[in-house]
C-alpha cells in the first residue's frame, strides 16, 4: 500500500461502523495489557519495598555472634564457651583478608531518664562504622557517633526515632541532655526513620546507640555480644566468613568447621533467595497477564476472521483489480496490529494511572508502589505485538489465499 | 517483471501482434467425485482493436472463458499468450500484476466498493499499480470525466443510479490503460436506458481503437460488436465477423 492515509481513513470508518464490536475487541487487548502490565509493576513494586526493608537491618551484612563450641579440637573438649573481646576484633581487622568493615556490638538494657520520664532502653555499644552497616542514618540536623567519640569515651547517644517521640515529645532530641544509667549523656543525633522487617536486638527505632568505649566503661562489660562485617561485594561475603572463622577458631582454639562456636547470620543470603523468589513470583505474574492477553488476542482473532468473511467479496474485487496477496495480507495485519496497539496504549495508561493513584493511598504501605517502569512497558509491548501479529496474520493469510473468483461471487 | 505503467490500448502487443493467442485451451473444475469439463479445447485470437461478444446459453462456459481471459483463473491446460507474454504458468502475485497493468474489468454487478467514492474505486487499481497519490487522482478523475462523470467523483456508489455505477466500473477498467477491456454481462443488470448509455460508451471505446471482450446475452449488444464468438458445451462453434 503508497497510501496510508487512506488505509487510516478507511480503518477508522470500518471501526466506527461497527462500534459494539470494535469496541469489545479493543477491551479485550486493554484487558490483558493491564493485566501483564499492572502485574508486573505490583511485582516489582512489592520488590523495590521489601528489598528497602531488608536494607534496614543492614546492607549485606554478616552478623556473627560467639556462642559454644560443638566439637572437641586440640584435646578440648566440647561445649566451651567462645569470648571474644576488643582485642580479637582487633585482631580480626588486621588478620583477615578482605574485610571491608566490622564492629563489635555490646548490648544491655539500661534506664534512660529525661525531664520527669523514664524508659528502659535497648541501649548497643558500637564503632562509628556500625551506622553505615546497618543503615543508620542520622535525621536532619544530626550525626552518628563518630572516632573521636570513640577515642575519648565521649557521653553522646544517637536515639532512635520512635524512642526519641516517645522520650522528648515535641522538644528536639539533638542537643539535649538525657541521663542514662545515672550519667548525663549529650544527644547527637536521631536515627531517620527507615524501614526494617528483621532485627536480632530489638528494632532500631526505640535504641540508643553509644560508643562502644563509653558503653565498656559505663556497663564494666568487657566481652561483646556480637559483631558485624562485611566484604567489599555481597558476593564475598560467604569466602570472608571462612576466613573469619579460621582466623578466630586459630585465636580461639575452636575447629573452624564448627557450625556452633559462632553463630553466622549472612544476610546476603536472604538477599540472594529473596531475588530468586521475586523472580519466579514475577515470571508468574507475567504468564498470568500473557495469558489473560492471549485470551484477549484471541478475541481479536476470531474479530478478524469474521472481518474477513464480512470483506470476502471487497478481497475478491481488490485481488481482480490487481492487488497481490501481500498487500491483502498486508491491509489485515495491519489492521490487527491498529486495533492490538490502540488496545495495549490505552491499557498501559490505566496501568499507569493506576501506579499513580496507588502513590501515596493507604493501599501503598500494603503492597508498596507499583512501578510501570520502561522495562514492563517494554515487555509488555513486545507481547502485545506479537499476540497482535499472531492475531492477524492466520484471517489475514486467509483472506490473502482466497480464489478472486469465488470471492466475488459472494 | 517490468511493465511500462502506460502504453498505447492498441499497441505493444506480443511477437505477432496479437493481443490474447490461446490454444487448446481446457478446463476442468474437479471437485472431488464429479469432474466437469467447463472447457473442453478453445483456440482464441484476439487482435488489436477489435471487439468481441462472446454469446451462448448458460452454462456454455463463456464465463469460465472471460476468467481465464483476463487472468483471474488458470487454464488446466493449453497456452495462453496475454500481449506476447505467456501467463498460463504463472503464480498469483504474477497473475495479480498482469490483471493490474493488462486487463480492466467491468462486471455485471459493478463491483464498487460501497464504502469508497466514485473517485477512491476508480484510484484503486492505480493504487495496486504503485502510481503516486497526485498521477493518481489525476487520472482517475480524468477516467470520470471521459465517462460523463465529472460531477459525481465524491459520490458513494449508494448515492449513484445503475447506469452511472456501471460508467464508474468502466473508469476503473481503463484507469491503468489495459491491453484489454473484459466485460462480463455488463447490461444485465441495468434498465434498457442506462443499458444502451453503457453500449453507446463501450461502442465509443472501440472507436478510439481499445480491445473489449465482451460475454453478453443481450442480442443488442452483441450486434454493436464487429466479431461474434458463440461457446456451446465449452467449445467455440462459431467465430464470425459482424456484417457492418
């Protein structure tokens, strides 16, 4: 066909002349578009939100916490209680290849007093280094504690969000003085609030956080209740926890084999299997919607096949005047792929309205904020071009192989 | 394949100048058990300029004949030489483009498209033909024009009488200067007015040196023609000159 002008002009009143069924036909492909397109972007909203909720404990850490042995070594019996200290930190940090970052973590529920209230707080002991591991980031205004905090046992306290609401009400936490274990402590910061699913010492938006130095002297605790550490890619950290193992069980006299001496918590692990299980959700979802798509491609296909008989004898008339099949079957897919695109754009503009009414409605803290990234449209376009094509071509080739004179006859 | 997208109606036709050569022609529409011979062995020549009716009863296969003419049936056996080129052997796009450029058609039904204008039926063939969007108004409405149309080119076939349909379908016959016009009943379905305005316009073609072929019960008609073709029982058994 030269003239695509009048193939438009003569769609759209072929359309318009039989609106009912034009209508249904196009319904039929914005249905399956938003079904594949809504699925995968509440698919992958659900994704970003948990993926941030994880985060909130840590970005792929190992947590690591000294426990009993469970296996004799070197003549020594079962059942010996790992400690471990500053030093064996220490120790570890100048050992062990490959560690990116680690801190010791020292717990104890002390009482924390501001004005006339009083709460016992989950109060941790830890490096400056810990606020990055963990995602601890300050609010506005604030900071963590930091080296020189450290290095000269500084009485500053970094609060948790909700605990700070709760201990200073409206007044603002920075800057003010809290007593804690019966020591006038200075608030540097405020934790941001942040979204966290898992914790292994209460959630970190009712702690407070010290220096560990400070909380050694402040408590006379001396072992630590865990540590933490990472490597420089997630990738890493399942080779680093080894190296850890063995450097400690050396230091500590324990079989570096021993699953029980160390309790590992790797949190690359949940990343990694969390991944996996979106996949597979969302290539679930995707066949549910290329399915709900088909069954609307289909639709579309018989719309086609009843076009073509309606057409037989316009075919006929055309393939006498000289039109070859191609251009027969050229007219009828393109007719198709018309109709599938007209469908799939008012489809993915539901989809995408839809993704912006979700935006910032109760229904967001739910199932998070479904994203119509380029990605979805992308895919979601590609099937929608082929189910489009798939839908054309069999009435289209039909209608091209029809004999002009039995054609016209009828 | 090349044709030239004009050439003279009268001209250019194969080696030995004849425009439609067929030679034991034959054909056999099998249909699974029972095998009818429409056509049991033409021989046809058809020279420049002139104008054949082709009459017999029904059933005689004169229609069969028309089809195989203007290349919209393949015969199931003999040769056929369409302006020199020979168009028994070849596919559907080929036969395609030879109906385009060599043959136009008028049918006893008109054919129109009945949601196109008067003016979109006529640019049709053209359209197929490759021709631009502006060659092809121009000469469709150049088409209607010769045909007394001038004033009815964004009319629907609808909005149209039987007579004026059928001028329309003889516009689009000649839109692409064919070797040859066919023409199947192409009075039957008309009023004896409107009938005679087509013979009168399909005689006035003859004149200005086109080749028709015509397939006509009308004794009229056939009477305008200078040559009489009559086909009984897929045969041809007489071919005899008109006396002027």
């Amino acid at each position: 066909m030269t003239s695509f002008g009048s193939f438009l002009r003569q769609l759209a009143r072929d359309l318009w002349s039989q609106k009912l069924r034009t209508f249904l036909t196009v319904f039929g492909i914005i249905w399956g578009t938003v079904a594949v397109a809504l699925l995968l972007a509440v698919g992958e909203g659900v994704h970003q939100r948990q993926t941030r909720s994880f985060a909130g404990l840590g970005d792929r850490i190992v947590i690591a916490w000294p426990s009993r042995t469970s296996l004799p070594f070197e003549g020594l019996g079962k059942g010996r209680r790992v400690r471990v200290d500053e030093s064996d930190i220490e120790f570890l940090e100048r050992r062990v290849e490959g560690l990116a970052a680690i801190s010791s973590e020292y717990n104890d529920n002390l009482r924390a007093r501001y004005g006339g209230r009083t709460r016992l707080v989950d109060v941790s002991g830890v490096s400056p280094v810990f606020g990055v591991m963990r995602n601890m980031i300050p609010a506005e205004g604030g900071r963590f504690i930091n080296p020189t905090d450290m290095a000269e046992r500084r009485r500053v306290v970094f609060v948790g969000n909700e605990l700070a609401d709760d201990l200073f009400g409206d007044v603002d936490p920075v800057g003010e003085e809290v007593m804690l274990h019966g020591s006038p402590f200075l608030v540097v910061g405020v934790l941001k609030a942040k979204d966290q699913d898992s914790s292994y010492s209460g959630r970190d938006h009712s702690k407070m956080i010290i220096p560990s130095t400070t909380f050694m002297a402040l408590t006379g605790q001396r072992w630590v209740d865990l540590f933490i550490y990472k490597a420089p890619t997630p990738d890493g950290n399942e080779a680093l926890t080894k190296r850890v193992l063995a450097a400690l069980g050396e230091r500590k006299r324990f079989d570096p084999t021993d699953t029980q001496a160390l309790g590992i918590w790797d949190t690359t692990e949940m990343f990694v299997w969390f991944d996996t299980f979106m996949l597979a959700f969302k290539l679930f979802l995707g066949f549910m919607g290329v399915l709900t798509l088909t069954v609307g491609g289909i639709g579309v296909s018989n719309i086609m096949n009843v076009v073509v008989e309606e057409r037989t004898r316009e075919i006929g008339i055309k393939m006498a005047l000289g039109a070859r099949g191609r251009t027969v079957l050229g007219q009828f897919l393109l007719e198709t792929m018309v109709l599938t695109a007209i469908g799939g754009l008012i489809g993915l503009a539901l989809t995408w309205a839809f993704c912006a009414a979700v935006a910032g409605s109760p229904v967001e803290n739910a199932i998070g904020t479904p994203v119509l990234s380029p990605g979805i449209a992308l895919l979601t376009a590609s099937v929608l071009g082929l189910v489009g094509f798939l839908a054309g071509f069999f009435p289209a080739r039909n209608a091209a192989r029809l004999d002009p004179v039995v054609a016209m006859k009828l | 394949m090349n044709w030239p997208l004009t050439k003279k109606h009268n001209g250019e036709a194969g080696g030995n100048g004849h425009i439609i050569e067929m030679v034991g022609i034959t054909k056999v529409y099998d249909t699974g058990k029972i095998k009818v011979e429409a056509l049991r062995g033409i021989d046809l020549v058809v020279d420049p300029g002139e104008f054949v009716a082709i009459v017999g009863p029904s059933g005689s296969g004169k229609s069969t004949l028309l089809n195989l003419v203007g290349c919209l049936d393949t015969p199931t056996d003999g040769s056929y030489h369409l302006g020199g080129e020979a168009v028994a052997g070849l596919d559907r796009d080929a036969l395609a483009d030879v109906r385009n450029r060599r043959v136009g058609f008028v049918f006893q039904n008109f054919n129109l498209l009945p949601q196109l204008t008067a003016l979109e039926n006529v640019e049709m063939p053209l359209l197929f033909g490759g021709v631009g969007r502006r060659e092809r108004r121009r000469r469709a409405l150049d088409q209607l024009a010769r045909v007394g149309l001038a004033d009815r080119v964004e009319h629907r076939p609808t909005e149209l009488s039987g007579g004026q349909m059928q001028r329309v379908a003889i516009a689009r016959a000649l839109a692409m200067e064919p070797d040859i016009v066919l023409a199947d009943e192409p009075t039957g379905n008309l009023d004896t007015g409107s009938g005679s305005d087509v013979m009168s316009l399909l005689t006035e073609l003859w004149g200005q040196g086109r080749t028709l072929v015509v397939v006509t019960h009308d004794k009229g008609l056939a009477r305008r023609a200078g040559r009489v073709v009559e086909i009984r029982d897929g045969l041809v058994v007489t071919d005899e000159l008109a006396v002027a």
